[in-house]
C-alpha cells in the first residue's frame, strides 16, 4: 500500500466514524486531473436517493417553466447531454454534455437570487440543462450566464462548471447578484457548501496552500473543501476512475451520501454508483443516438448492474417521469396538489423537436408541421386549442383555465401559459412555497 492509498484509507476511515455529526447535508465536487486527463467528482449528499440517468436531445425547443408573471427562458438545444435528473425531466442536478461539459450543483445558505425583472428567467436547476444545451466551454458559460435569471424554485444552490481542457469556474447568486470566479481567480477547483471566497480563505491556512494547519479529517463544508482540494492535488499512482472514487470515499457521509459520480469529459463518459447499489457503472454519450428525432433515454440510477449500461436504458415517457416525481416528491404530493404536481410531470410535453426525421419533418410530417397547416405547430389554426385566441386554453378568454380535452404538449402549454386563473396561480405559489420549505435545509 504506497502513501496516497494509505493516506486515504486512514481518511475513509474517519469519515466513517464521524458521519452521524456531520451536517444534513453536504454535497463535494471537485476536479482531478492525472496525465492530462481530467475527471470531476461529486458526492451527492441528501435524503433522497431516486433518481435517472438521463440522455437528453439536442434540437430541441424549451421554454422554461416558471410562476407566473416572468418572462421565460427560451432555447433550442445545440448540444445532446447525460444528466442525472431526481426532481423530473428538465431539471437536471448534475450532467455532461457531448462537448465535455460538466456542470454540478451543491446547496449554498447564502444563495440570494436576483429580485424578478424582465430578463429570461429560468429555475435554478433548469439553468444547469440550460448551460449544458447551449455552451461547450466554461468561457462560453462565463458569457452566456448573465443572459438569462434565475427564479428559484426549488433550492438555494450554486455551481461548478468545468469543461474538457480542465477549465473551471464557479456560478454564485450572493446578495442578489451573479458572482463568477474564473480564470485566474480559481485556486482549486473545488465546490462544496460554503461560499467560493470563503472556502479559498479557509483552504489558505492549511499546510501545502500557505498556511500551517494540518488537513483536516472533519464533515463541515469547509473541512470537505480542503480535504478533497489536497487529495485531488496530491501526486499518486493512482489512475482514474480511481483516484476520484477515492477522494468521494474520503468525503463520504454515511447513508446520506446517496450517489457518488465521475464525470470523464475527455472521453464523453460517466461512472456511478450509489448508496443502495454501489457496483460501478458506466455509460458513454457515443452510445446513444443525440438527435432528438431519437428521443431522450432514462436508467433508474440505481439498477443492479456493473459495468457498461448503456443497453438497460429505456425511452422517456411521461410515465416515467411520473413515478420519479412520485417517489422524490412522495412526502410534498398533497400539499402540492394535483394541478401543481400534473403541472411538473407533464411539462417536459412541452419540448418539441425541431430536427427532421426520415420523412422530411419533425415527429414524422413529411413538411415538419404536424398537422399539414403550415405553421409548424400541429395545430390546423396556430391556435393550440382551436378557440382562435392563439394559447392553448379553449377558454383562456374567460380566465377558467380547464383547457379541455389533452392533446398532447398543448395541454401543457395552456396549464402553463393560462396562469392568469387566480386558483392556478394561488395553487403555484402554494405548491412552490411548500417545496422551499420542504427543500431549505441546506446541503
């Protein structure tokens, strides 16, 4: 056993030992690079643990589902990308698109999201698949993240963002405003609960980083952050995958630590494994096909396999993202009510593809317009429901909001786009609120 394997053994051991004092929540990412090859690692530390490996599509159209009374986001992917998706499809906690693009979440206490105006907005965990739809380098990221605003909808989060050359920056919403840390301002490229500036401020007063403190072996956020920026510095003759499994190891928190992921940009891959099944796994975005007249591909998280998976993958369906909701909102289902939860399943009804198929067309139509009308948008009027008013409600004009019959990703856009029903919207807030409350304890 040389010095590195020992060392982490030691550190894996103390970690064991201390879990059960260590906070609710305290998710690690970092980035470690051997012979010039570069894996981020993260460990995803909550008391959920469903969740799907996600392929998602590029080519297609989004607007972001948002409350009422914002402008939202609207995009066509550029890129095809793997995420791991716990709160439903489109909104993502971590992934890695087809140019080496990572980009992962850790909860943040100190996140304060800008106040509502009339840029795009977008929730917070929708950003991610926002970032990994559109860029390809952190540099692009770097441009791009001050085009849209985040509305926070679920979580008070921040990010770190990598990219295949080893390239890192960190995205922060501190005291209502976007902070960047980049270029030469990162000094390890690491991110756990605490904010950038206030990590890099502790990390100076341990030995090997300017200061004389020893490495610490505790669970807090700022302990994590200097442990894990140490190990994924440290000379080893470790390779990877392994080496950035050994520095989770050295981060793990128990049972909380729900999965532990290994994002290889270089390579388009992505080892896993979790706390309930914890072989690993490994899949690579060159498995499948991207365009999105294939259509987006889901694997429960934590299947029972080893190894390459990439042929227990199924199609995407609403009922699947279904039953994901249904276990990772189990406890908030009631509060939320019906609208609301029907609300999250179905949106992502709303995406539509804007690649040609075989036949000349989007989902089939020779032209690429669904219904042969001209307009692209599968309805024989333009009007998503036939009423003439243009929105996809059949009586939106009298603010009822009951949209009729489904038909498809217009029955969505109408529940989306109809908000000015005041129970719809009172039941929106509600449910929004609930899931804060539910979400707030930090990570």
């Amino acid at each position: 056993m040389n010095r590195t394997t020992h060392r982490l053994s030691a550190l894996f051991a103390v970690s064991v030992l201390t879990w059960a004092a260590s906070p609710a929540w305290a998710c690690t990412t970092f980035l470690v690079t051997l012979d010039e090859e570069h894996a981020v690692g993260n460990s995803y530390d909550w008391d959920i643990g469903c969740a799907n490996v996600t392929v998602n599509s590029r080519g297609e159209a989004k607007r972001a589902l948002l409350l009422p009374g914002q402008t939202p986001a609207e995009w066509v992917s550029r890129y095809g990308s793997i995420t791991i998706n716990q709160y439903g499809h489109e909104n993502p906690t971590a992934g890695m698109n087809e140019a080496g693009l990572v980009v992962e979440q850790m909860w943040l206490d100190d996140t304060e999201y800008p106040p509502a105006d009339d840029a795009p907005a977008l929730g917070e965990l929708q950003w991610m698949q926002y970032m990994l739809d559109n860029f390809g380098t952190v540099a692009e990221v770097v441009d791009g993240a001050s085009g849209v605003r985040v509305s926070s909808f679920f979580a008070t989060i921040h990010y770190l963002v990598c990219d295949v050359t080893g390239e890192c920056a960190t995205f922060e919403y501190l005291d209502g405003a976007l902070v960047i840390t980049s270029g030469d301002d990162i000094v390890v490229d690491t991110l756990t609960n605490s904010t950038y500036a206030d990590s890099v401020a502790f990390l100076a007063e341990h030995v090997g980083f300017g200061g004389d403190l020893e490495i610490p072996t505790g669970m807090g956020s700022l302990d994590r952050f200097v442990r894990a920026s140490a190990l994924a510095l440290e000379e080893t003759e470790d390779v990877l995958p392994d080496r950035a499994f050994s520095i989770l190891d050295s981060v793990n928190v128990g049972p909380r630590s729900q999965w532990n992921l290994v994002w290889m940009p270089g390579q388009g891959r992505l080892y896993f494994r979790t706390h309930t099944t914890p072989t690993i796994k490994f899949v690579d975005l060159a498995d499948f096909d991207l365009d999105c007249t294939a259509g987006p591909m889901v694997l429960d998280i934590d299947t029972e396999a080893e190894g390459h998976v990439a042929d227990r993958f199924v199609e995407y369906t609403t009922d699947a993202n279904r039953t994901l909701l249904e276990e990772s909102m189990a406890d908030m289902i009631d509060d939320l009510g019906p609208v609301v939860f029907e609300l999250l399943v179905t949106y992502p009804e709303s995406v539509t593809c804007t690649l040609e198929t075989e036949d000349g067309g989007p989902d089939g139509d020779a032209d690429g317009d669904i219904d042969g009308d001209g307009d692209g948008d599968g309805d024989a009027d333009g009007d998503a429901d036939g009423d003439g008013d243009g929105g996809g409600d059949a009586d939106a004009d009298d603010g009822s909001g009951d949209g009729g019959e489904d038909d498809g990703c217009s029955c969505t856009a109408a529940t989306h786009e109809g908000l000015g029903a005041g129970a719809l919207l009172a039941a929106i807030v509600l449910g929004a609120a609930l899931v804060l409350r539910r979400l707030d304890r930090g990570r």
